[in-house]
C-alpha cells in the first residue's frame, strides 16, 4: 500500500513530466523512499529528499537513489531547497505539512504540482497549527495542491505491481524495513515512526 501511494501521488495527483524537478518530504520513510524512485522513473531530471539527521540524508543519495538530500533538522530548510534546486522545482509530493510545504510553496515554478499525501508535523500537535502563510504564492504562480487517499485508486494497483516486481528485480527498488521484537514495543514503534525515527517501513515482529 505504501509503494501504491507513492506511485498514484507522482503518477496521477501531481504528475511528473520529463525533465521536472521533484522535492519529496518524508523521503527516508516506506512512502518517502518509493517516491524517489517512482520519480526518477517518470522521467525526473533531479530528484529531492528531506529527511530527519545527517545519516538519513546522507542514506538517501548514496542507498536510494536520490540526487540531493536535505536534513531539515540542521534549520534553514528553505534555504537548503533553494541551494538543492537552484531552479525551483515543479512536483512537490507532501508527507509533512507544516514548514515543509511552506518551503515547497516558495520554491515551486509556475504550474507547479503538490500531491498533499500526509501532515505527519500536524498529527501530534497539542495546540492549535496553522496552514503555510504563503498560501496566496499558488494564485500568482498558478499552483495544483490536490489531497488524496489511496483507497480511492486501487484500480492502479496491478499496474503498479508489475512495475514495482521489475524494480526490485533490477536493484533499483529498495526494501528498506527497521524492524522491532515484540508486540509489547508496538506503541512505541508507533510514535517512533510519526517522530522519524525509522528509516523504510516499521515494523513489529511478533
């Protein structure tokens, strides 16, 4: 489910031309790592991750294929994309929200895409949180920001299957997983993953 998700959000929600600049958030997590490859598939000339800390930016270029890795721990995230994509960049598929998309938002080109797949820095908010206020850029700039589930495109699911078998087949796909023992970790392997502590899918062996 999580590779479907990423290949509907490049594929179908916000497409990926030849030649676009793409930026993904969440990048080193089971979505995140999908969408890097699915965006080089379709034809992405470079190819942006953000990722929580030094080792998982580094990970991303040199174990996932992507081009440039940002860690947006160490601050200035707008910065880091501008420096990333001199350019501005044309897709930008969301698992942040927040600070994240603010910078995608700034960074983005005209007709710009935006596939809004998650919010993870919203999901433990205590108080109140606010949307990015540089909204009003998508007018000027003629932005798409369209939200989605991927309950609602199954029907793209052997399509992608058959891609994603090829993928793994050939090396370019990877399998990343951390892995915990027990189900008595399961709430802790939770909130570990909505704070970025993984790298791939989570899981809990029992």
């Amino acid at each position: 489910m999580t590779g479907l998700t990423a290949y509907v959000g490049l594929k179908l929600i916000a497409p990926v031309k030849p030649d676009d600049v793409v930026f993904i958030s969440g990048a080193a997590g089971a979505v995140g790592l999908v969408a890097g490859v699915v965006a080089k598939k379709l034809g992405a000339s470079l190819v942006v991750g953000s990722a929580g800390g030094a080792e998982k930016a580094r990970r991303l270029v040199e174990d996932f294929g992507y081009d440039v890795a940002i860690d947006y721990r160490a601050g200035d995230l707008r910065g880091q994309l501008t420096a990333a994509a001199p350019k501005g960049i044309d897709v930008y598929f969301d698992n942040v929200g927040g600070e994240h998309l603010r910078a995608a938002i700034s960074a983005m080109r005209t007709h710009g895409r935006v596939a809004l797949c998650g919010a993870i820095s919203q999901y433990n908010a205590t108080g109140p949180v606010t949307g990015p206020d540089n909204l009003v850029m998508a007018i000027g700039k003629r932005l798409s920001l369209r939200g989605y589930l991927v309950f609602d495109h199954y029907n793209l699911n052997e399509e992608y299957v058959a891609l994603a078998t090829e993928w793994l087949r050939d090396g370019s796909l990877s399998n990343e997983q951390t892995v915990v023992d027990g189900i008595d970790n399961a709430p802790g392997a939770f909130l570990d993953m909505l704070r970025g502590v993984n790298t791939g899918k989570m899981l809990v062996r029992l």
